[in-house]
C-alpha cells in the first residue's frame, strides 16, 4: 500500500527524512480492525517526528500521522481514536494507562492507505460529518474540547483567552468555544489571522502580549516559552492556566511568585478519550460547526502540507485524502 514514513529525523530539515511509496499492508490481528483511510489530518506533531523530538532511538522508521476518518471491513463510515490504551488500567482514561501507545509513535500511523487499531479505537462517524471534517476532530480537536470543557475550569460565559489561536487547537477553541457560550479572546501574531479569528467567532482578537481590557479566567495555552509570561499575567486570581502543548519551547520561567501570590493553577491537559471523542462528533452536529480547513490535498503533496505548516502560515487544519 502506499504510505508516508519518517525514515530518519534530521533536525535541520525535516522533510530529508521524508519516504513515501510502499509499505506492508497491516496484518490482521484479533480484536483489531483495519480501516481504509479515507482523509487524514497532518498535526505538527508529525514535523517533530521528523526532526527527531516526538520519537524515541529505534521507534524510525514509523508511518506518519495520527488523525484519521474511513471505512471499517464491513462498511462502517468511522473515525480513528488515536490512542491505543486501556481505559481501566487509566481509571477511565485510555491516555492515563502506563502502557499506553499511540498512532504514529509505537504504532503505525494514519498517512496511509489503511491503518489498523483496536476496534474500540472505532467512534461511529455521523453521516452529516464528512470524512474530511472527521479527520480534524482526533487530534486538534479533541484536544481542544477536552482543554475546555474538562480542563479549564470555566462554565458557559466566562471569559478564556486562547494563545496561539491560528492554528488547529486554536480555531477549534474558538469555535467549540462560541458555540457554547464561552466569551473567547483570541491571541495571534499575524493579522490576517486575527481576523479570520473575528469571523469565526471569537469576540476580542489581539497581538501577542497586548494588554487586556480586564483579567480572564482561564488561558489555553499550546504555544509554550514564548506566551508564558503573558498568559500568566492575563489569569484573574484564582484562574486557570491550561497547557496542552509548547510549539516554542518547554522550560519558560516559572514565575512561581505570581503562582502561589495569585493562587493560579496550572494545568496539563493530553488529547481525550474515545468517549470524549464521540460526544465532541455530536457536539458538531447539534452545534452545527466544523472544523477550519486551511487545505485539503491528496497525500502524494504531503510534502507541500508539511512545507507549509513549517512555514507558519496554515490557518485551521491541512488534510490529506486517500
């Protein structure tokens, strides 16, 4: 079948580490299911893999991607849970299991013909979601909606401040965001994106470190070292810092003072679970959103999706069709 794998990583160029062409078809296994992918959703995760900072010595070669929406062996339209755990062993949290393995990383991954999982890896797609939607909500979206309505600590009409808000976790927090009735303030560096975030519902969109009408209470943070600083000075007392993700960096200053001097909480937060994932697809359908596609392009120009989400000029999500 034809596939995209990380080969190798080379930090400086990642795409050199890049091979697409033929791959073995997954074997059966039982309990698990083989799905024909039918769109797959590139993440800069898949970047990182290539550069050599999401995988581990020895997990090269791997095929790429983790996001995914197909057809299983009997015919179902479904969507790929990316995450490969045990729920009990998590305490109800697949992502919490010790031996947890994901798409892409331990396991084979979604930019490929076919992609074989656990069956309970299967969410149903709904029919009014197409496929190449569905491929957005495993990873971005998931993640956002768990960021929000588990991790964030804020109900319906708060206010919460969402950095680095152009890309796929980003758009989906605005919109999930206003459809529930979330007062959403977006924080971009380019100004095109800003107001394409205003078109999509968020109410106030700003330059990053720009001062804010008033605190907020809670801040979704992906983007790491570089909004740190800022996104703990944006909390109320008492709000809520949650971290989903550090694009630029992981070891900003701590700030510990502003911490403990404003009782804030900081807060990890990792994709969700295939529940979750299920209810996030009928969330879309009652609320009638869908995830921002920046492109859709045939997996042969993955190359030309992963240039340009290096280059920072993607707004929403690429995804490729099989």
């Amino acid at each position: 079948m034809y596939a995209v794998v990380a080969e190798r990583s080379v930090p400086d160029d990642p795409l050199a580490g890049l091979r697409t062409g033929d791959w073995p078809e997954p074997q059966q296994r039982e309990g698990w299911a083989t799905v024909s992918v039918r769109a797959t959703a590139l993440n800069h995760h898949d970047l990182w893999t290539l550069r050599g900072v999401a995988v581990l010595p020895g997990q090269l070669p791997v095929v790429l991607g983790s996001d995914a929406a197909g057809v299983d062996e009997s015919g179902n339209e479904v969507i790929v849970y990316p995450v490969i755990g045990d729920p009990l062993a998590g305490g109800g949290d697949e992502t919490r299991d010790p031996a947890v393995r994901f798409l892409s990383v331990q396991q084979p991954g979604t930019f490929a013909e076919q992609v074989a999982v656990p069956r309970r890896c299967l969410v149903p797609k709904p029919p009014e979601i197409g496929f190449t939607d569905a491929a957005c909500l495993p990873g971005a979206w998931l993640t956002a909606y768990r960021m929000l309505f588990e991790k964030s600590g804020a109900e319906p009409g708060s206010v919460v401040l969402v950095q680095g808000a152009g890309g796929g976790v980003g758009t989906a927090l605005v919109s999930l965001g206003r459809a529930a009735g979330y007062r959403v303030w977006a924080v971009s560096r380019s100004p095109d994106k800003r107001r394409r975030l205003e078109e999509i519902g968020a109410e106030l969109v700003l330059a990053p470190g720009a001062r804010l009408p008033h605190k907020v209470d809670a801040v979704l943070d992906t983007v790491g070292e570089r909004t740190w600083a800022h996104s703990l000075r944006a909390l109320r007392t008492g709000g809520r810092l949650v971290v989903s993700g550090a694009t630029t960096g992981g070891f900003p200053p701590a700030d510990l003072g502003r911490i403990f001097a404003n009782q804030l909480s900081v807060v990890g937060s990792t994709m969700g679970t295939a529940d979750q994932l299920a209810r996030l697809a009928a969330f879309c359908v009652r609320a009638g959103i869908r995830p921002v596609v920046d492109r859709v392009l045939p997996l042969s120009s993955v190359r030309t999706g992963l240039a340009a989400l290096e280059s920072g000029e993607v707004f929403g999500k690429i995804v490729f069709t099989v």
